[in-house]
C-alpha cells in the first residue's frame, strides 16, 4: 500500500513522530546510556550507526508499510517505535470495508528506549498513543506485536497491554544475535480495544491516596494470553 501520511501523536509526558536523520546525534545518545538489554533488539550503536539506522527504517515507509517514530519523553528524544506491516485488504468487490487511505491491520514494533527511560510510563503512554490511534483514527481490525520467543522481559511488557498470545512461530526471521529466531505473536482486536484502552489508561492514572501503587502496575494475564518465556530486551 502507498505510505502512510505519518501522524503527530502527543501525550501528557511522551511525544512521537516522525524520525529524521537529524535525530542521529540524539538518537545514538539514547543508545548508550547503558545497551545492557538491547541484547536481542537492534539499536544503533554510534552516530553513524544510527544515521543507518534512520534511513533504513524511512526507506521501509515504501518497501514495507512502517513509520518510524522517534520517542519523545519530557522534552527529550528517549528511542523510537514504529508502526510495520501496515496492509489495506482486498476486499469482494463492491464491498463497503474497502479502504483507500487507511490500513486495516497494523503491527506495533521496533521498539526500544534509552535505559533513563525503561521501567517509567514511557512505554506505556507511548503505546497507548500508537494504539489509539490506530483503532480509533484508522480503525484497523487487529493490531499485533511480536518479539523474540527468548525475549521475557518483552513479552512481560506486551501481555500487561492486554495482548492475546497466539503462539511462536518457528524460524520466523534472523535474530539480532545471528541465530535463526523463533518469534512470540500476540494480538489485539478491535472488540478487544474499549477493555485494553481502559486498562492503559488506569495503569497511568496517579494513584489515590491509600493505594499502593506496585499494586496498580500489577495485572495477571487473561486465560489464554500466557506463553512460553525466555530472557531480557526490548520489544522486536
């Protein structure tokens, strides 16, 4: 499908859009404040790196449907997201689903964040963002994740979202690490969004008095949405 006009996607504390080669410097600053868990993400290392990194993922805005986001955290660049594999169906002719400027499912992914931001409502707001957008401006059918099957601390992160685990694909591309990787797939459906969409949104709420707040952060996953786990990282 033809690329996607990139949105402008602003909350209380994060900001995303577009990359831009200018994000270079800033972007590979983020990288090296500490690169203990990127082990199977890729995350540019060094300026040039990541101006590699940055025209790689804008060329992909053609070729595979993605827009690249750089991550704004309290005024300051903090990693990057993206939306990947943006497809517009083909639907029966002369059905009233067929789209022209909007996809219809969208994958959520590519993402890392400086170690500065790890562990805050960085993530959380940032997806919330993403997924919002997508379900409630573009009203995709399905939004999906994935990450390395090995990658707990990732899969962790996308089953408090809400995300249902569909099951590993085996030998589903190159891992950062040069292995042939097997991928975890996780999904979230539009009757799935208004339920998902409130969890986010409570999960970032400051508490109320008398609330333990590691208790908000806190949910169990649904039947179903538990798989297996590995170790560390970002999301793939």
């Amino acid at each position: 499908m033809d690329a996607l006009t990139p949105p402008v996607l602003r909350g209380p504390t994060v900001t995303l859009r577009l990359l831009s080669l200018d994000d270079a410097g800033a972007l590979a600053a983020a990288a090296a404040e500490s690169r203990d868990q990127y082990g199977f993400t890729r995350v540019p290392d060094g300026v040039e790196d990541a101006r590699r990194y940055i025209e790689g993922a804008l060329a992909e805005r053609e070729t595979r449907g993605r827009l690249p986001f750089a991550t704004l955290w309290n005024g300051g660049l903090a990693g990057s997201t993206s939306y990947l594999g943006a497809e517009r169906w083909r639907w029966p002719a002369g059905s009233p689903h067929q789209r022209s400027d909007r996809p219809d499912v969208v994958e959520i992914g590519a993402t890392w964040l400086a170690a500065s931001a790890q562990r805050t409502r960085c993530n959380t707001e940032a997806k919330l963002l993403m997924l919002a957008h997508a379900f409630d401006v573009w009203q995709v059918h399905r939004v999906s994740l994935k990450t390395d099957a090995r990658n707990a601390k990732s899969r962790r992160a996308i089953e408090r979202l809400g995300a249902c685990f569909e099951g590993v694909r085996r030998a589903d591309m190159p891992g950062q690490d040069g292995s042939v990787r097997d991928s975890a797939f996780y999904s979230i459906l539009s009757a799935e969004w208004p339920a998902v969409k409130h969890g986010l949104i409570s999960r970032l709420a400051p508490p109320a008095a008398g609330d333990d707040p590691r208790q908000r952060g806190a949910r169990r996953p649904a039947p179903g949405r538990a798989g297996p786990r590995g170790r560390s990282g970002a999301h793939a």
